[in-house]
C-alpha cells in the first residue's frame, strides 16, 4: 500500500499538541476596519478544536506527531 497523503490545507491550519491540536481563529484576514479592536485583539491567540472535530482532523493529518 502507498502512503497516506497529508491534506496541505489542514497541515497549515492545525498543530498537534499533547492535548490534541490547536487552531487560529477565523475572521482576521480583511475588512477589519468595521470590527471593533478588542474584537480584533479576542482573535488573535490560538484555541483547540473541538472534540467533535479530532477524528476529521485525525485523517486529514495521518502522520501528526
């Protein structure tokens, strides 16, 4: 069998960590003029993912150390 293919997308959305894999938030790329700062300043750490979501994750990234 060939190897698995890692989704690119998700390789540069999601890090694995010990806890499981952590994510940006959405929403920061353009038009910020009409978002208040401390909207602006709420999104700029990371998060984890949901449990609901680590099995999707889990296959898009087969070989996540």
């Amino acid at each position: 069998m060939p190897k698995m293919k890692t989704k690119k997308g998700a390789a540069k959305r999601f890090k694995k960590t010990a806890n499981g894999f952590k994510r940006g938030y959405a929403n920061k790329s353009h038009i910020l003029t009409k978002m208040t700062t401390k909207r602006k300043r709420n999104l700029r750490g990371t998060d984890m993912i949901d449990e609901s979501d680590i099995k999707q994750v889990k296959s898009m990234l087969p070989y996540a150390k």
